[in-house]
C-alpha cells in the first residue's frame, strides 16, 4: 500500500496525530503531529514493524480482526491521548490500518466547552420559561351563558392540535385570555409563550423583532446580532396580536416563515429551523382586508386554519352576573370591605349595550365602585353616558342586526342538510349562499351551527 503525494499533504496538515500500517504491520507513515504528541522519532518507526518498536501497540490486531477499536486511552511517561483505530479496507482484503490520535487534553477542552454551552443553553430555556410563560388556563375565563361554555369546549378541542389558531372578535371580548388558554392546555404549555403585538412596532422594527438580525445589518444594530421572537418561541407559541396590522410585504416573509418553518435573519443566509405554533388574534374582518388589498389571501388560509369567534358581551348576556361577582369580588380584596349592587343597577347592566365589552364592564364596576359612599352600587354612580336616557335602556327591542343573525343561521343550516356536511358539500352550499368557504366556516363557527 503506498500514499501519494496528495494524501499525505492532506494528512500532514492534520492537527490529529495519524500511522498507518500495512497489511504486514509495518509502518508506512506518520505525521508530525504523531510525532509531536506520541515523542517518537520519525526516523524509528516509519518501516520499522510496529509492535516492535511500541509495546503493546493494539493496531495489529485491528488488523487481523478487522474490527474497529475507538476511543483507547493510552499514556506515556507526560501524557495520556485517545486513539481511534480502523482497518483499512480495498476492494474486499484487509490491506493495512489506521490510528488516529487526539491529545486527552485537546478531547477534554472539547468536552468543557460543549457542557459550558449546554448549560448556557439550558440556563437561558430556563430564563424563557420563566419569564415567557402564559399566564391564563381556561378555568381563568368566567362563562355561564351557553354561547360562551361552547366557545369554550371548542377552544379546548383546538388545543389539542399544532395548527394554527386566528381569534377574532371585538375588542375588550378575551382574545388574549383565550391563547393564553390554549397554549397550557396544549402540549407545548412548559415551553415558551410569546406575545407580538404587531400595531405597536413599525415595518423595520416588528421585522427584527420576529425575525432577528446579524451583526452590522443596519445602523443601531447589536453586536453580534439579535435573536427573533420565533427562534425564541421555538418549541412553544407565538401569539401574534392585531395581526391585520402587519405591513403586506412583510406578511409575505411570515407565510413563509409558516410554510417553511424556517427563519432567515435580517443580513444572514442562514435558514434557521423553528418550531411554533402560531395563534393570531384580530378585531377587524381579515375578509373585507382581503378584499381591500391590505391582507394576503394565501397567509389568511395559513392562519385560519383553526378560526375562534369570541362574541361580544352584549351577545352572551348571561356572563354578566358572574363578571360582575369576580370583579366586585376583586374590589372588596382590594378596599377589604363588602360591595353590594342594586336589582336596578344590574338591570342596566345587562340592558347596556357594551362596545367596550368585558373591558369596559370591569372598568365600569371599578368606577361606580368609587362613587359610592356606603359600596353599594345604584344606576347613579355609575358613568353619565350610561345613566343618559336612562328608560330606554329598559325597553325590550328586538334590532334588526337580530333579524340578519337569525336569517344567516337559517340559511347555513337549510344549506347544509340539502348539500351535505363533507367538504364538498360546504363548497357547494358556499356558491350557493354566495359567499367564499371561508366566510362559511368563520359564520358556522361564530354562530356554533353543529356540522
């Protein structure tokens, strides 16, 4: 067996100590650096036969045996090294072996450097944990009124899954409780939860934030770069709140962030694998967005897979006496007194319209609360605004809103049984009804139509 020039130009520049040793046992060649670890002078190995010159030497019988032996300890008088030994094999015959051999010092450095960087890993998933939490489990959403309990058996049963989840809904309605919820409910609920609220930051700004950057990519940008939230959440959630604010170029790196499931650093090459589910949440018709050329139709697919419709408080009536319980309850923790509400007061709060939704209704409490002398709340303490035209609050009228609702319901559901309940039958009832199977699926679910 004889090296060319190549091969032992390559070898040569090895920092590893390499012999090699024919089919005979004699060796053939050594680098420099086996000499310089090992002490063994050039000129009293090379052709000699090797267990001749080093006792004990376990490569002839690599050998013999074709076996591999890896990961021998082996010490001289000054140092200790690890040698990895191969039989060299062409064409079917044992024609020689190989020894490759690491310092015990150079291994060891190896080995502290990567349990230095797990612990700094693991030291640093911790910190997110900790800090990334969700904070809501469903048993957090207070729900009596039957709408709102089959909201919520719904979000339950999405939880389960890895797909992603668009909330939509009024504002102050508990789109956020409702993917804090979701996360711990879901397999991912000890890995991190992230929140991105996306008409906060302009364009530049939410892009390095989600997707991180490299060192010197822009001006003002950190030394040695930033991590984005989804490698951050990787393994968790994303919560991308008002998501319809999301500049529309930049919607475009997001689906495919979604598509892919890989992200690409401002300035770097790097495709970054990640793994997150993504909930988003909205307030505004992502539909009529569409249609106004402000939202992608082919990311609006890739988010809605799961739509969760929250209704507004003045569509789910009944959760209002036990909001108002939880939020006195919280009031008299806070002043460490009673707080009691008139019949007429509670009468005006479910007669109310509330725009503000859950929001407004807790504030609203907040406020009457502190207009009391004695804490027992009457129509009077509470804001102006509710307290104008006080008895039209009081008169049963049925809105024409009601009337659309009912008609929509109607409609679906008659569809439905005369097309069917399969994908294809969905389809067909949508070009029916005239409206895209997207719309059909958001009103099947706003409206909690059985399929």
């Amino acid at each position: 067996m004889i090296l060319d020039r190549l091969t032992k130009t390559i070898l040569d520049s090895l920092h590893e100590g390499i012999l090699i040793i024919n089919s005979e046992g004699i060796v053939i060649y050594v680098n420099s650096s086996y000499t310089k670890i090992t002490g063994i002078d050039y000129n009293k190995i090379v052709g000699y036969k090797l267990d001749e010159v080093r006792t004990g030497a376990m490569l002839p019988n690599v050998v013999k045996t074709g076996k591999k032996l890896l990961r021998v300890k082996r010490k001289t008088e000054d140092l200790e090294y690890i040698v990895n030994m191969t039989p060299i094999i062409l064409e079917g015959q044992i024609r020689g072996a190989i020894s490759v051999v690491m310092e015990l010092t150079d291994a060891y450095k190896l080995t502290k450097e990567l349990e230095k960087s797990n612990k700094m890993i693991n030291t640093l998933k911790h910190e997110i944990k900790n800090v990334r939490k969700a904070k809501y489990t469903f048993d957090d959403i207070v729900a009596e009124d039957e709408r709102s309990l089959k909201t919520i058996d719904y979000a339950k049963k999405i939880s389960r899954s890895n797909l992603p989840v668009h909330i939509y809904g009024e504002s102050g309605t508990g789109k956020e409780l409702f993917a804090h919820a979701i996360h711990n409910e879901s397999d991912r609920r000890e890995e991190p939860f992230i929140i991105v609220n996306c008409a906060n930051l302009d364009k530049q700004l939410l892009e390095s934030e989600l997707f991180g950057y490299e060192e010197g990519s822009f001006t003002g940008s950190l030394k040695g770069g930033k991590m984005g939230l989804f490698e951050v959440a990787s393994g968790g959630t994303i919560f991308l709140d008002e998501i319809a604010e999301i500049d529309y170029f930049l919607q475009a790196k997001l689906l495919r962030v979604l598509q892919e499931k890989t992200i690409r650093r401002i300035g770097g090459i790097e495709e970054i694998p990640v793994d997150v589910r993504v909930i988003s949440a909205t307030n505004k018709s992502l539909e009529k967005e569409i249609e106004e050329k402000r939202f992608r139709q082919d990311l609006f697919y890739r988010i809605n897979v799961f739509p969760l419709y929250v209704f507004p408080l003045r569509d789910r009536k009944n959760d209002i006496k036990v909001l108002v319980r939880v939020f006195m309850e919280e009031i008299q923790r806070d002043y460490k007194r009673n707080v009691g509400i008139t019949d007429n007061a509670m009468k005006l709060l479910y007669e109310y319209n509330w725009p503000g939704n859950i929001r407004e209704l807790k504030n609203t409490i907040a406020f009457a609360a502190n207009m009391t002398e004695d804490f027992n709340i009457d129509i009077e303490h509470f804001p102006k605004h509710m307290q104008k035209n006080e008895d039209e609050f009081f008169l049963k009228r049925k809105k024409l809103a009601d009337y659309v609702e009912e008609t929509e319901i109607y409609a679906i559901k008659k569809a439905l049984q005369k097309y069917g309940y399969t994908v294809n039958g969905k389809k067909k009832c949508s070009e029916v009804l005239g409206i895209s199977l997207a719309t059909l699926y958001n009103k099947i679910s706003k409206y909690n139509i059985e399929v």
